[in-house]
C-alpha cells in the first residue's frame, strides 16, 4: 500500500482515525501538543475508548513537548485518563533535551503516520511500513524513558 499524503487538518485527522483503526495493542504518539489531533471530539474520544476496552494489554503512550493544551482544552481526553490510567499514559519530553522537529503516532509495529514538522500539518499515512515503525519505536523509547510522567489523571491536588 503506498502512503497517504496530507496536507490539511480534515486530512490529518482521518490520517489519525485511520491509524487508530489499525492498532491492536499499542499506539504511540509524539506530538507538540496535540493541538491539531482532534483530541477533543466526540468521535476521537470514542474511537480511543474503543481501544481501551477492546481487550487487555492495549497502551495509549503519549509524549509531547507541551502539556497545557491537554490538561486545559482536551476534557474528553483527561477523562479518558481517569478512565483508563491503567491503559492510558500522558508524558512531557525532558525540559531541554534535543527533540525530533516531526511529530509521529504509531500503532503497533506496522504502521506510521508522520508530520514533516509539528508546526505544520503536512504529512504522510502508511498502514504498512515495519522498517519505519521499528525505527519511530526506538526513537519514541528512548525519549520516553527520559521523559516524566507530568499529566496526572485527576486535577486534584494532595490536600
């Protein structure tokens, strides 16, 4: 299957739905700050739900660069959170570390949805591209294990 290109924000978000739809176990996603994913509709917050309940041993991994987008402006995505802590986990990349200037999601080790630049909504869908993913996944991993867990799922604070 050859890629799908994108280029608007309707065309990345399908691009989303898509991979989403294709992801069995994991899903993995390195954005800015989501801003552009859709993270606050009511068809994205079900699609997600459907994976979290679908079976065990699914994982949401999410890592951006910044964090207040989610935690002020994605309610449906914190309460997902709460929901599913168990399957869903929110990280911020180390402060001052180097980052990589294109933003991916991954489902599995099979597909790849990748932005040119998180500032810009240009980017391709591949459904099928192992050789990618496997390098997005060690990417993803190595900044995952730097990165700390900084999105809680309360609001609540220790009182």
């Amino acid at each position: 299957m050859n890629p799908l290109s994108f280029a608007t924000i309707d065309e990345y978000q399908a691009a989303l739905d898509r991979l989403i739809a294709a992801a069995q176990h994991r899903i993995r996603i390195h954005d800015r700050n989501l801003a552009d994913g859709g993270f606050n509709t009511v068809a994205r917050h079900d699609s997600l739900r459907t994976f979290c309940v679908a079976g065990a041993g699914r994982r949401i991994e999410i890592l951006l660069d910044e964090t207040d987008t989610v935690q002020y402006h994605c309610p449906r995505l914190m309460q997902l959170l709460r929901d599913f802590g168990h399957v869903i986990e929110i990280r911020q990349t180390e402060p001052g570390s180097e980052r990589p200037e294109h933003g991916f999601a991954l489902a599995d080790r099979h597909a790849v949805l990748r932005r040119h630049d998180k500032d810009d909504l240009r980017g391709s869908l591949d459904l099928d591209n192992v050789h990618d993913a496997v390098l997005l996944h060690d990417l993803f991993e190595r900044l995952w294990e730097r990165a700390p867990v900084v999105v809680p799922a309360t609001t609540l604070g220790l009182g």
